[in-house]
C-alpha cells in the first residue's frame, strides 16, 4: 500500500491506518490486479461551495483519492442518503424514498475521514472484501467511521 498526505492533517493518521490494517490492500499474486492500494490525501479548492469533499476510488490503478475543501467552513452538517424505502405509490417520480442520515463535520479531520470512508467502501466492494458497491452503502460506511473516529478522539481528549 502507498499512503501519502498532501495535507497537514497528519492527526488522523494513525487512526486511518488502524482501518488500513483491518483490509487486504496488496494483492500481488493476481495478476489481473498486480496492485496495491494507493491512498492521497489532498486539499480541494471548491471555492466557497457548499462542498465539504470530494474523492473517487480507481479501480483501473487501484487509486484513491480523497479531498477537502480547504474553504469550507466548520461546523457544517453532512446529510447524505445511506439507504432506500420502496413505495407502494411514487414520490417525486421514483418509487422509493432515500433514508438520510446526518453528522456534524466540526473540522477538516472529520470531513477527510468521512471521504476516506466512503472511498474506502468502494475499494472494499470491488475487491470483494464488502457487498453492495452503492453510494448509499459508501455512505452508511462513511458515518459509522466517522462516529468511531469521533469517539475515539473524545476519550482522548477527556484524559487531558
Ligand atoms: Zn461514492
């Protein structure tokens, strides 16, 4: 695995590769992968766009690219759909309605490990390590990880 950070948010480092580690990221006996995972952590500038990040994971190089918009102004409240309810009528021409779930971003930490997550997710899926390869699952991931991760950082700061 390669993990640069083109960022100064080098706090979060060791809890992404905590998460790292729980996955398979090399697989050099497949030669129709004869990859490994490659991870960029990068600032966007997204103007004053309602945009917290932006990111995309390759499968063509196994590239993941994971960005936050460095003007974007904290707290903000992330509202993303993480799964869907069937109809027995239409709602605004579909037959389902998202299920949304929400958190607040407080800083640029918390919105990289909310993309790192949901980049993540799609890794997983296409290297059959997860199931179910949608944005809203992608989603779903990128909340739960931002919870632990906020977690985690709350019991570190109650010992100070
Ligand atoms: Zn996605």
């Amino acid at each position: 695995m390669q993990f640069e950070n083109f960022t100064e948010l080098k706090s979060i480092e060791p809890f992404i590769l905590d998460e790292l580690k729980k996955h398979k990221t090399e697989f050099p006996r497949n030669r129709k992968f004869g990859k490994e995972l490659t991870i960029n952590l990068k600032w966007a500038d997204l103007g004053d766009s309602r945009a917290s990040v932006v990111g995309y994971f390759r499968y063509k190089d196994f590239m993941m690219n994971c960005r936050v918009n460095k003007n974007a102004l904290y707290p903000l409240i992330k509202k993303m759909p993480v799964g869907s309810k069937k109809l027995n009528s239409f709602f605004f021409n579909k037959p389902f309605r998202y299920i949304y779930d929400q958190e607040v971003l407080n800083n640029h930490e918390e919105a990289m490990i909310w993309v790192f997550a949901h980049e993540l997710w799609h890794f997983l899926c296409k290297t059959k390590q997860a199931k179910g390869n949608f944005e809203t699952k992608a989603n779903k991931f990128g909340f739960e990880m931002l919870r632990k991760y906020k977690e985690i950082n709350n019991k570190v700061y109650s010992l100070l």
